[in-house]
C-alpha cells in the first residue's frame, strides 16, 4: 500500500522496471567481484544510470543489499522448510548454517553487513533477516525439542556466530577449511 493514498504501490513504467532490474543485475555483479563496500556511484555508472536513479529506486545501500539478496534469501528459505523433515534435527540445524555460511561466502562485506544490521529492525535488510530467523528458529526448536541442542540456545546467537564464522572465513581465503572447522566447534557446543 501506498503510505500517502492508502492505495497500492503503482507498477513501475517499463523504462522504470529495466533501470530497476539493470541496477540490481550490476549490484549483485560488483557485490560479488568487490565486496558490499563497491561505490554506489559506480554501480550506477555501470548500470548505466545516474546516482539519482539508483537512490530512487534504493533510498540506501542497505535497500540495494536487500534487494539483491533477496533471491539468494528465499532459496535459503527454501531449503530450511526442506529440512525440517530431516532425521536428524540437529544435523538439519547445522547444514542449514552452513548454507548460510556459503551464502554469505559469495559476497564479501555481506557477513559485516548482516552483523550490523541484526539488532536494528529497521533497517533494510531487516526484511531479509527476519524471514532468516524464523527459519532458523524452527530448525532450532524441532533440534531442541529432540534434545539434540541445550535449551539455552537462541537462533539470535547462532545467527551472529554464523555470520561470525562467514566473516572469519572471508578474512582467512588462505585457510578453505576455517569455515567447516568452526561450524564443527559450533556442533560440539550445542550439544553441551
């Protein structure tokens, strides 16, 4: 719904929607190849619109991020409902994370991003990240309830871990193995 008329959003023009899709098109291209700290100029340069266009369509960067993880957010959703009918619940519970974890690998500055946007629900990417964490609560809850993971756990700290571990493993490109190695160390702790 609009927020003005109480009408809904008017589809965008046609010129509009090919803006739109080029920007998100060249965002995720340059997020990939330079990390989320790209320039916003040239992202607009290379989708071959001015700066106006992209804060138009994206009033932020966190807007543009949540946009262009979008995609990669509902597959990750995806598989989390596949999950839940896992033998294992806490198995399901940990190749979820690592999901996440690879995910997060194809973008670098996504990890940091998703860290600093967790506590603040109004931000963009709040619209990618609650989604997540209902996810990731009821793999949590099936795990728990199967006694396979402490009652003291919350999906808020494995979350954090998790993108803690993606960050580590983006600072450590030399070490392919960190990743897999904390998400072991994480297994170990859940269990208690």
């Amino acid at each position: 719904m609009d927020g003005k008329t109480g009408s809904p959003p008017r589809p965008l023009r046609a010129d509009a929607r090919r803006n739109h899709d080029r920007l998100l098109a060249t965002a995720r291209t340059a997020f990939a190849e330079h990390g989320t700290d790209t320039s916003l100029e040239d992202v607009a340069r290379r989708a071959g619109v001015g700066i106006g266009t992209l804060y138009r369509h994206f009033p932020t960067r966190q807007a543009l991020l949540s946009a262009v993880f979008q995609s990669e957010v509902d597959i990750l959703l995806t598989r989390s409902r596949e999950l839940l009918s896992a033998e294992q619940p806490c198995t399901a519970l940990i190749e979820w994370l690592r999901a996440i974890i690879t995910h997060a690998g194809l973008y670098r500055g996504l990890a940091r991003a998703l860290m600093s946007a967790s506590g603040d629900a109004s931000s963009a990417l709040a619209r990618c990240s609650e989604p997540m964490r209902e996810a990731g609560d009821a793999l949590l809850v099936r795990a728990r309830d199967a006694g396979s993971v402490r009652a003291d756990v919350t999906i808020a700290d494995l979350m954090q871990l998790t993108n803690a571990i993606a960050l580590a493993a983006e600072q450590s490109p030399d070490d392919p193995e960190l990743a897999d190695r904390l998400l072991a160390l994480t297994y170990r702790g859940l269990k208690g």
